[in-house]
C-alpha cells in the first residue's frame, strides 16, 4: 500500500472498519478507549507478492479463511466484541484504579499483586453491577502493537509519533503535554513516563518457563515448556516466537526468542530485559521516564517479581 492515504493518521483509516471504530467512551465514569474485535492471520506472504519471504501480519473485521479471533476478544470463553484501554496511565481514587484527564501522576511503587496492588486496585471497579475491569493484558497489547505496525509501517513509536517522557529524573502528570505526544488514536502515554503491569504473561520460578494465559478469556494459566530470557542485562530482539502447543499459540504474539547485545543488531525498535530463575517475574511494558530510545511500544521487561515494589512501574486500566 502507498500513497498519503496510507500514511500514518491517514484518510485511508478513518472509514476502516477497524481503525474507524476506535474511540473514546465513558464507563464508570472512566475515560476508555474501545478496540472493536479483529481478526487476525500471520505468516509467509504469498509468492510472487511484493513482501514475498517476509513474514505478515494481516487484520479483518470478520471472520475469513485462515483467520481467526484473536484472544484478547474473549472473556470467559465467551467472544467478545471489543476490548476498552485506559486513555490515560492508571492514578487511584478511593482504592479504586482510575482513567481520567487529571494533574496527577500516575500511580507508581505499588506491586503488581496481592493486598493493594494493581490488581486489586482495578477489580475494586466490579462491583455494583459494573463487571470487566482489569489491568492491561498480553493479549491486548499485541492488538494494539499490531495495529499500530500496520498504520505505521514500523516498530519504532518513538520515531514515528514522539520520544515521549524517557529522557527525564521522575514522572510527569498522567494528561501532561509530553504523556498526550505519546500517543495512539486516544491512548495517552502509550509509552515512557512508567512502566505498565501487564497480565497474562509470566516466568516461572526455579526453571523460567513462560506461561501465558489460555486463548478463551478463562484467565487460567497454561504451561508452554518454552523456557524465557534469564539474562538479566539488556537485550534486543532479532527473532520471535512463533512456537503452539495445547492452549497456547505465540503468533499471536510478538514475543522475541533470539536477542543481541547490540541496539543496531535488533530488528525491533526496542529493548528487552530478562528475568531470572530466582522467583516468579511478571512483565512490564512500554519503558518508563529514562530508557531512552530502548523505550517503546515493543518495550518488555521481566526484572520485577509479583511483590516488587518500584518507582518507575505503573499501569492502565483496561475493560472486557
């Protein structure tokens, strides 16, 4: 596809089924971002086309041969028609995590689990009749980085739409000028500022091994005998996984299996670090206010375990 049209931000996405129906509603009064449903294939491009020997990722807002449903449109084994992300980074109101256009900074050295935490935070939203909230999840991500490297036609965010806030000494305001730059179709300070808690992905205490959560919403884990990065330094992706198994399929993914030391050696736009067998390590997205050009949509750290408490993580309410 060439042509201005095709540009990011351009007029060919504003009557795209998908894109087109990307937009801001309120939902318990927080403000939301909707991502309609999309179907998903990945693979080899057709021989004889013009990406031929590249691998593809394509999207359709129905079902076709070849695609399916990708599994952030389930919940509770049931489809779905569409998935809700925080426009702004997560502050917290009455124990209650929150997604609102405030001077506020985003909350931060709280853990990811257990007795006020992130994930407590958010489910406090479940009640009185109001279901679905949660933290941002793998699944979900990989949505809305496909999404975006379709309409961008690069991993590099930072490059394309702005640096945004990972040059600095501490966090900024959740709807400052620089979180609303790093932006996406609504979605504010989709990277840099902190670090985002994201569920449905973790490894393993003693061996490593990732775990994903299953394909149908279920939120049940699943076991991948796929062992993850344990080098706990910087690293950066040249490869990704592609691997399937009972439960689990890591096309629907970008989920790097080969890394170098090197920035220039990768062929995603950002870093990755590992995390060792010591204890359980959950996954932070997207880089926060100093990792620089290592920040990014592609962003994945795997240094801090459940009950890690840290002044650069944050996170982001999301709904089903």
């Amino acid at each position: 596809i060439v042509g201005s049209a095709f540009d990011f931000k351009g007029a060919y996405y504003a009557n795209h089924p998908i894109f087109g129906y990307i937009g801001e509603e309120i939902i318990d009064d927080q403000e939301m971002i909707r991502i309609p449903k999309v179907y998903v294939k990945t693979g080899a491009a057709p021989a004889g086309s013009d990406q031929a020997g590249n691998i593809c990722y394509w999207i359709s807002p129905e079902s076709k041969d070849g695609f399916h449903l990708h599994p952030a449109f389930y919940d509770a084994g049931d489809p779905v028609d569409q998935f809700w992300w925080g426009a702004y980074k997560a502050t917290l109101s009455d124990d209650k995590l929150c997604s609102l256009n405030v001077s506020s900074t985003p909350l931060v050295s709280t853990p990811m689990r257990g007795t006020n935490s992130f994930e407590s935070y958010a489910d406090a939203r479940n009640t009185g009749g109001v279901t679905g909230f949660m933290l941002i999840s793998i699944y979900q991500l990989a949505i809305i980085q496909r999404l975006m490297l379709i309409e961008m036609g690069t991993t590099d965010a930072q490059a394309i739409v702005h640096p945004g806030h990972t040059s600095g000494t501490e966090v900024l305001n959740v709807n400052h000028t620089v979180e609303r730059a790093a932006s996406w179709r609504g979605i504010n300070g989709l990277w840099g500022n902190a670090t985002e808690f994201c569920e449905g992905f973790q490894q393993k205490s003693g061996t490593g091994e990732i775990q994903l959560w299953d394909r149908l919403g279920n939120k049940t884990w699943v076991d991948t005998g796929i062992t993850g990065n344990t080098t706990t330094s910087w690293r950066y992706p040249v490869t990704l996984l592609v691997a399937t198994g009972t439960g689990f399929d890591f096309s629907d993914l970008f989920w790097p299996v080969t890394y170098d030391a090197t920035y220039s050696n990768g062929t995603l736009a950002d870093a990755h670090y590992g995390g060792d067998t010591t204890d359980t390590h959950i996954l932070r997205v997207c880089g926060y206010w100093n990792t620089g050009a290592d920040a990014g949509l592609f962003y994945n750290n795997m240094f801090e375990s459940p009950s890690s408490v840290f002044h650069g993580s944050g996170g982001r309410l999301a709904k089903v």
